[in-house]
C-alpha cells in the first residue's frame, strides 16, 4: 500500500482577480504603440457582424495572445475566457467562446487573406519607424510543408495532404515580412518573383543595404534579374542542371582551392579536408546577363566505373564580392530561417490547423504570423539585446506566465506583483511607469 504524504495546504476558491498570465500586458503594451488594433480593423473591421461584441481586430487580438500563452486550439480560448484578471488588464469585453473563435476564422475570404499580407508589411514599416535601423537587411525565404488531413487540403509531392505556405523572414530581427498561404501541391518555386516583390514592398530602402538569400526552388532567371535590378544583392542556391554541371566541369584544375586548412576545423570534420572551392561565372538561357558562381565540389563516396572518381557539388550564384568562402559561409546562415519556422510550428502552433476549409485555414496561419511578430516586436523595441535570441517558451516561464492581483482603487487598475519577482522593474520600463 503506498502512504499517502500530506503537503500541508488546503485547497480553497477566491473570487481575488488573479491572473496566471499578467506578462500578457507586455504584449498588450507593444500591440498599442504599434497602433494593431487600429491596423487590424482598417483592414478587417467590415467583417464585424453585430453593433454590439468585440470587435474583429479585438477578436484577432485575442487568438494571437491565446498563441502566445501556449494555446494550440481554438478550445484553449475557454482559459483566457475564464481569466477575470486578464479580461480587466485588457480593457475589453469577455474573451469569445471557442466556437465564436472558429466562427471568426470562418468569415475570412481571399480578400481577407491579401489584407493579411499587405497588413504584414504594414507592420514591418511601422517597426522600422520605431527602429530607425539602418545597414544590411536580409531577406531569407523559405518554404515549410505542413501536413493536415483536412476537407480542402492538396497531396504535396512529400505523397501526403497539407499546406505549403511560403514565409520571407527578415533575418537580422527575426521577423515574418511576408507569408503566404499556399496548398500542398504548389512547389515552393511557384510565383517566386511575386513572393519577392511583395517582401521587398514590406522592407525599407533608406539607408538599407538590401539582401536576398533562398535555396534552390528560387533559381530562376526572373528572380535573380529582378533582384540584381533593383540593386539588391542576393545568393541564391543552384540547380545541378546539365548547363549548370558543364560550367562546373569545366573550371580548371588549377582554379580548385582547398575549402579549409585549418587544423581544429579539419580535426572536427575531417571530411572538409577533401572539399574544394572554385568560382565561374554562369548564364541563364533567357537571362539579362551573366552571373558569379561560387561552388563547392565534394567527392562522392562511391566511384564510377567510368569516369573515377564523381563529384557533388553545393552551388551559389550571386552578384555579391564577398570572398568565395564568406559568402558561402554568409550563405549557410539562412538555415537560421529554419529555426524561426520550428518556432511558428512548435512554439506557436502552426503544426496544426483548427479549420476544415482552406480559407479559415489561412486566416489562422496570418494569425499566427501576428503572434510571432508581436512577440519579436517585444523583444526588439522594449527588451534588452541578451533577450533577442530566447524562444518564446523561455519568455513564457520568465515574463508571461507570471502571477499577478488585478484590483481597483480609486477609479485605477492596479496589477501587483510578487515584490521579489526578478523582472519587475523590467514590467515598470516596458510599461512606462515610474520605479516604485
């Protein structure tokens, strides 16, 4: 039999207005001074149906703050309902119901979804404002299949249904410039140069020095002439076409470098030391003008019985100067794209859609976009550099699931803290008020 051990607390109800999620507000905070609220109903306010309720822009609020607490579903809006400390720090009506939620996806349409995008760059330049960056900015497209056994959803060509929408990140902050929902069977390659034009509409071109990194999909003579004529600079992976392995093939041997001769790389990776490094130059058959190639060839493990020993190559073509291995060094960094995409997926749930159709779909995934981008908008306009890189999980246990009393004194709302709390005086500089 095993002993039960008493911990010595009995357990009581209160009607106290204690939120679990008072670094919420934070959030709330950035939503303001970027003015979403209004942004979001300029472009979705025609969707409200009845004079009295939330408006649509509160309701998109709500969802992406759901995200950000952790919800992953649509029923996980009951606990934000259920919430009376949060509902008052919000300074709106109850939190919708779950089934009001979906309701709320289900009236976005296609037009709805291009207010996302052009909402999205919106949101970029209102950033930038805030900001005032200047020097390099680069955009890191990328493509991420979504598997989702739904109503309307396409076999991609991974043989199973889903999504396949396209993202363009701005890679020095770590924020979502453009999305765009696409069905599983639409390649990533797809409308390309549309996908570019409408990233490089969303980023600022005043004392920018604008960059463009993408893997293969985006090998297309449109998209690296549009780029090269919009002064942009860009490195772009390559296709082992036919063309593409007879200019390989034909650098001479001399013009082969060792990738790396240095002792502690080679002595962690020792396969480097076969690597090679070489540049050409490259043109597309319906292309403006030829390009710069920078390509590592590799010896592949197994020979041929003909020709000896075979190759693989990994190729960038380019209209950057950069010294052949910083730029494929350079160039490797847009895997960093892939940690931003596990983020949406695992830390705001777009591993999983809550809708059975494609447009309400949609309309979840440019929500998500929105959570993710608050919550890098928080930790670039009001957060210190060390917090720059913490995942959303991290910024849950240390900022947003934190305790706090919600009460009312003399026609003020009060939120108190545990007075040791760690980061209370970062609640007070966020927020704008004086220390106490």
């Amino acid at each position: 039999m095993v002993r039960q051990i008493s911990l010595g607390v009995i357990l009581k109800k209160t009607k106290a207005k204690i939120t679990p999620r008072a670094g919420l507000i934070l959030i709330e905070k950035v939503a303001q001074e970027l003015g979403l609220e209004q942004l979001l109903g300029l472009h979705f306010g025609h969707l409200k149906r009845r004079a009295k309720g939330l408006s649509v822009a509160r309701q998109i609020l709500d969802i992406a703050c759901m995200l950000i607490d952790g919800g992953e579903r649509m029923e996980d809006m009951r606990c934000l309902r259920a919430d009376e400390g949060w509902q008052r720090i919000r300074e709106a009506e109850r939190v919708m119901a779950p089934r009001t939620a979906r309701d709320v996806l289900y009236r976005f349409g296609m037009k709805e979804l291009h207010g996302f995008e052009v909402m999205e760059r919106q949101l970029t330049h209102r950033m930038t404002k805030k900001l005032d960056d200047t020097g390099v900015a680069t955009i890191d497209a990328d493509a991420t299949f979504v598997e989702a056994h739904k109503e309307e959803s396409q076999m991609s060509y991974h043989g199973r249904p889903g999504y396949y929408p396209m993202l363009g990140f701005w890679a020095e902050r770590g924020t979502v410039i453009q999305g765009e929902f696409r069905q599983g069977n639409e390649p990533p390659g797809d409308r390309a140069l549309d996908f570019l034009k409408k990233c490089m509409a969303g980023m600022p071109r005043d004392g920018i020095r604008l960059r463009v990194r993408a893997d293969a999909a985006w090998f297309q003579s449109e998209v690296v002439d549009h780029c090269d004529g919009e002064g942009a600079e860009f490195a772009i992976g390559g296709v082992r076409n036919g063309a593409m392995l007879e200019v390989l093939e034909a650098i001479p041997k001399r013009e082969w470098e060792p990738w790396t001769t240095d002792p502690d790389t080679l002595e962690e990776h020792p396969e480097q030391k076969e690597w090679e490094i070489a540049d050409t130059v490259y043109s597309f058959e319906h292309g403006r003008k030829s390009y710069r190639v920078v390509t590592i060839r590799k010896p592949y493990p197994q020979l041929d019985m003909f020709k000896g020993i075979i190759f693989e190559y990994d190729i960038v073509i380019t209209n950057m100067s950069l010294e052949k291995r910083s730029l494929m060094r350079w160039y490797w960094e847009r895997c960093n794209s892939e940690n931003w995409i596990k983020e949406l997926k695992y830390g705001f749930g777009l591993d999983q859609f809550p809708c059975s159709r494609y447009l309400p779909n949609g309309a979840f995934f440019h929500i998500v976009l929105l959570a993710h981008n608050l919550v890098q908008a928080l930790k670039l306009l009001k957060l210190e550099y060390d917090w720059r890189y913490l995942t959303v999980k991290t910024l849950r246990y240390r900022l947003f699931h934190v305790a706090g009393l919600v009460v009312s004194h003399a026609r003020q709302l009060f939120l108190k803290l545990f007075h040791r709390y760690p980061y209370y005086t970062l609640f007070h500089r966020v927020l704008c008020l004086p220390s106490t």
